[in-house]
C-alpha cells in the first residue's frame, strides 16, 4: 500500500512539474521584430540564438523589410512590435507625431566599423566617379528620399564641400532595387549597406569610393517601438531591453576591445558562423561588415536631435514638435 501511494505521489509531483513547463511555455508572449537583413542588427540574432528572450518569457519572430521606412509604417500599425533599423525622415514624421518612440540605440558609424559605403558603378568609375569630390552630377542610389542613406550621403557632401542639390539622389524603394541600379550602371553609385558592398565588390559589380564612418561618425540606427506599445506594455519592453542588451554585450565581447576599436575575441569565430547564419552570408563577407554596437544599448541623443534638425530643415520632417519628444526616457540610456 506504501509503495503504491509513493508511486501514485511520484507521478502526481510529475504530472505537476510537466504541466508547470507546459504553462510557462503556453505564457510565452509573442513578439515581432523588423529589420533589414545585416550585421549591425546582431545583437537581436544573439538574443534569439542563446534563448534571451525566450528567458524573459518572450517570444520572438525575426522580421525581415526591405526599407527603414517600410519598418517605421509596421510598427506604427502594430502590425510589427520592436524596429531596429537606420533613421529616416519617415519614421521622424510618424514620431513627432507620437506615434513613434525610440527606447535605445542600435548600430552606428564608426571609424574601423563598416555600416555604409559610398560605390561606384564600373561605368562611372572609369569615367572619374573616384571620389567624393566627384559627386556633382552623379546620380546616387538610395532606398528612399530621407532614408538613412540619404543622410549619410549629405554628412560626406557636406564634409567635402559638395553642395548635394548638384547630386542626383535616386530613390528605389529597395535595398535590392538599389544593388541592381549600380550593378547594371543606371545609377552612377550608390550608398549601400557593407554586407551588400562586401559581396558585389567581390563579384566586380562596383567600386569602392569609401566607408562613411571613416568620414563621418553617427548614431545611424535606434530600437523603437510605438507609443501605444511603450505605454500599454511597459513591462514587454522592458524585457525585451534586457534580451537585447544581453546580446549586445555578447557582441561587443567578441568584436570590441577595451579601447573601443574593433578587436576580434576568443568568442569572434562562433558569433561571426552566427552572425553568417541569419544573414546568409559567408564568414568572411560577414567578417568585413561588422559595426559598431555599444554593449549597453546607449544612444547618442545630441546626435538624434542634430538628425531632426537636418531633416526639419530639408523639409522631409514636419510638425511643430519637441525633438526630444521622440526619446523616450523612461527606457532610454544616453550616451555620455
């Protein structure tokens, strides 16, 4: 009689165990991020690989757009939950609205830290499309009027004294769209994302005129959200900061070194088969198109408030509202 009711008890505990697991699984709250596909947004395909957000009771869907804009429109919908993606004028229109808010930063322009290069195309090159210099006439290949890349182009036009009303800027709607412009010489160069410029120099479709962060350092990317989402579900993303930033700090261990200059670590090798598995790349395209990410997540608020004013100025942003509105402080961490 003992032994059957400690038989009975065993499975009983068993039966409660198994059903513990199954609820906690059952309670898992799905999300949804967009990105682009490319190595700068990393430290999310850590947080889904060693299971971060599984560990905050999340879980999460990665999302791959074409455009930062096509993002910015999915999370102000709350068709997607969590952007991560390079700024734009669009996405600072839908956020000085209050739609949109920015909870921390993601990938930047550094010097030794490739985000985006300015290319060529073989035509234009061999016609003296060389240098920055030469940019006057020269139609350029964006994703859209006010994308990220836009921006990049006008900080290098203004640092070498181009005015960029004398450069054709070519919007194409997609990171694809562009890649084929230059490629096949409808465009004279373009600015594209260095996992995209690693692989069409090695298959001669373009030039290298240079990497933008060598010339022109900023903070490119941030994490947002929707307002709607920041405020209802404070909670979610706070969890969601706390996986994000787990793999950054795993990122920036493999890649960064004390000084803050790109020093691969023991843990490099298995971060960049990582890294090459989300993107579909091989490990040594990969490997030359790793950028900056700070470990904790922190954001170059100076430098976001210096964006709005360039895209106020350009007309690309309207709306009679506080730039600093767009961060939201109770989850941002700014850069010193």
């Amino acid at each position: 009689m003992v032994k059957k009711v400690g038989g009975w008890a065993a499975n009983f505990v068993a039966c409660l165990m198994l059903y513990g697991a199954c609820a906690g699984l059952a309670a898992a709250e799905p999300i949804k991020i967009a990105m682009l596909k490319q190595p700068g947004v990393a430290p999310l395909f850590i947080a889904q690989e060693k299971g971060y957000f599984a560990a905050e009771g999340l879980q999460a869907e990665l999302v791959y757009l074409e455009s930062g804009q096509a993002i910015a429109v999915a999370v102000a919908s709350g068709d997607i939950d969590f952007g991560a993606v390079g700024v734009s004028g669009g996405f600072y229109n839908l956020a000085g609205q209050g739609v949109l808010k920015i909870i921390a930063g993601s990938y930047r322009e550094a010097a030794g830290f490739p985000v985006f290069a300015v290319v060529a195309s073989n035509k234009a090159y061999a016609a003296g499309f060389t240098s920055y210099k030469a940019l006057p006439g020269r139609s350029i290949a964006v994703t859209a009027v006010g994308s990220a890349g836009h921006y990049t182009l006008a900080l290098l036009a203004e640092k070498f004294g181009v005015d960029l009303k004398s450069v054709h800027v070519l919007p194409t709607q997609s990171i694809t769209n562009a890649v084929t412009a230059v490629s096949g010489g409808s465009a004279d160069g373009g600015v594209q994302l260095a996992n995209v410029t690693v692989t069409m120099l090695d298959n001669g479709n373009c030039k290298l005129i240079g990497w933008a962060g060598e010339d022109v350092p900023w903070q490119l990317a941030t994490i947002f959200t929707a307002a709607k989402t920041a405020n209802d579900k404070h909670a979610t993303v706070e969890r969601f900061l706390k996986a994000y930033r787990k793999g950054s700090q795993d990122y920036y261990a493999a890649f960064i070194g004390p000084d803050g200059k790109r020093k691969d670590g023991p843990t490099a090798p298995a971060m960049l088969a990582l890294i090459g598995k989300y993107v579909g790349q091989p490990v040594d395209q990969v490997t030359r198109s790793i950028s900056y990410n700070d470990p904790d997540g922190r954001l170059d608020v100076k430098d976001v408030l210096h964006q709005i004013a360039w895209y106020r100025a350009q007309g690309m942003v309207k709306g009679d509202f506080d730039p600093a509105s767009v961060i939201d402080q109770r989850f941002v961490v700014p850069m010193p």
